[in-house]
C-alpha cells in the first residue's frame, strides 16, 4: 500500500547545500538510476527495497528514573554499555520495513542481511532491486563466505544491487526511516541489544501495521529543475 498523506512525502533537494557536490556525470548518472529505479510501479514479484545502517550507542542508568507530576527525571550520569548496529530494511511501495539488530556492519553482517531480505521477506520474489550506500562492507561476495558456491551464485542471480552516488545518500530511502525510528522509537536511553531489538520490533510493527508506505515525490525530471547545478556542461 502507498499514502498519499502529506506528511510522510520526502523532499531531498531540501537538504543542505554542504551536503550535495559538485557537478558531476558520475554522481548525476547514479541518482537518476536510483530516480528511475523508484519511479517503477509497485509489483510484489520484483521488490524494490532499500538497506541502511547506523551505530546506537548502549547506555544504562547509574540512578533509577523516576516520574513526578508528570514529569520524568533522569539523571545525567550514564555508563557506556558498548555500541550495536540497526539495520533499516524498507519496502517503500509495498509498505513494509523490518529492523535488525547486530553486532557491527561488517561485510559478514551485510551477506547476512542478504540471505533473510531473498530467504525470509521475499522468498517468493523472481528479482529483488537492493539499493543502498557505497559502504566498503556492501560486499555482494560475502555470500559466498556465507554458502557454497552454487548456492551463493543462485542467490546472487536473485537480487539486482543499486548504489547510491557518493554524497547521496539522502536518496536511500532506508536512511530516512532510520530517521523516523531514532525520533519515535529509540528517544530513551537503551543499554541491552535485546532491548533495542524489541523495541524498533514494537516501531516497525506499528508504521507496517497501518501500511505507512512512501510518498517519494522527487523524480528525474525535477532533479533536472531543481538540481541543475550538478548536472555538468555539455560538451560540443
């Protein structure tokens, strides 16, 4: 399913302009493939999904929180748990995202990520569209550290990998769910990963519950528009 509420459109040449390079082919041929690629129609046989990661760092409480009129008091003093890693995976279209909780985001992590979006999410799906960032560990070959050889090569025949351009990942879909959870679900001080998991479980089950898709508005044609600057010259 797809909403057309207002309120869940994501305008990207809304970012800072620090944030976007200079002109160039290189960058410019990356984003329309990635504008093009969310422009198809939604079909459940062929899957466009986006993947993400981010840090969390675990802290616990040195004194117990307590509430009083209303009002919680926590104290500053905190002990550093260690860090774990969310990975982000949303189906923009079809509505649907899941949320995992891992130790770091190593290339071993990444092939794991890729064996539950083709064995457990999409099982039934004939080509899956991955998009994600250029992240050194988004190694497709570790599924072959992963599987035999034959079956790391059928796998691999299943997904289509899709890069964001370098400085653009304002234009993975994933990192602005991830968003989304830090701001609703993960606000509080976490200091287990198995608290941390139930509760972006608890965030993902609510927004897929009320089938929150994505109203990705931008498009090729505008991006010609509004981001003409890094488009380069011609040459003649």
């Amino acid at each position: 399913m797809q909403t057309n509420s207002k309120k869940n459109e994501i305008k990207p040449w809304k970012v800072k302009e620090w944030i976007i390079p200079t002109a160039s082919p290189d960058f410019v041929c990356a984003m329309e493939n990635v504008l093009e690629i969310y422009e198809r129609p939604y079909d459940s046989r062929f899957p466009v999904v986006c993947l993400d990661e981010s840090p969390k760092q675990l802290f616990s409480e040195t004194r117990e929180p307590y509430q009083k009129n209303g009002v919680d008091f926590i104290d500053y003093e905190y002990k550093r748990e260690g860090v774990a890693d969310i990975y982000m995976l949303v189906e923009p279209k079809g509505g649907h995202r899941e949320v995992f909780i891992s130790n770091n985001h190593n290339h071993f992590s990444y092939g794991k990520m890729l064996l539950q979006i083709a064995n457990k999410m999409y099982p039934c799906a004939e080509r899956i569209t991955l998009i994600n960032d250029n992240l050194s560990a988004h190694k497709a070959s570790s599924l072959y550290e992963l599987l035999p050889a034959e079956e790391a090569r059928a796998m691999l025949k299943r997904f289509e990998f899709v890069n964001t351009p370098k400085h653009g990942s304002w234009l993975n879909i994933a990192e602005c769910e991830l968003s989304v959870l830090t701001r609703q679900g993960l606000s509080r001080r976490i200091c287990k990963k198995e608290e941390l998991q139930t509760q972006a479980t608890a965030w993902s089950d609510e927004r897929n519950n009320k089938q929150i898709g994505v109203n990705w508005q931008f498009t090729s044609k505008d991006a010609r528009i509004k981001l003409k600057r890094l488009y380069p010259i011609i040459i003649t």
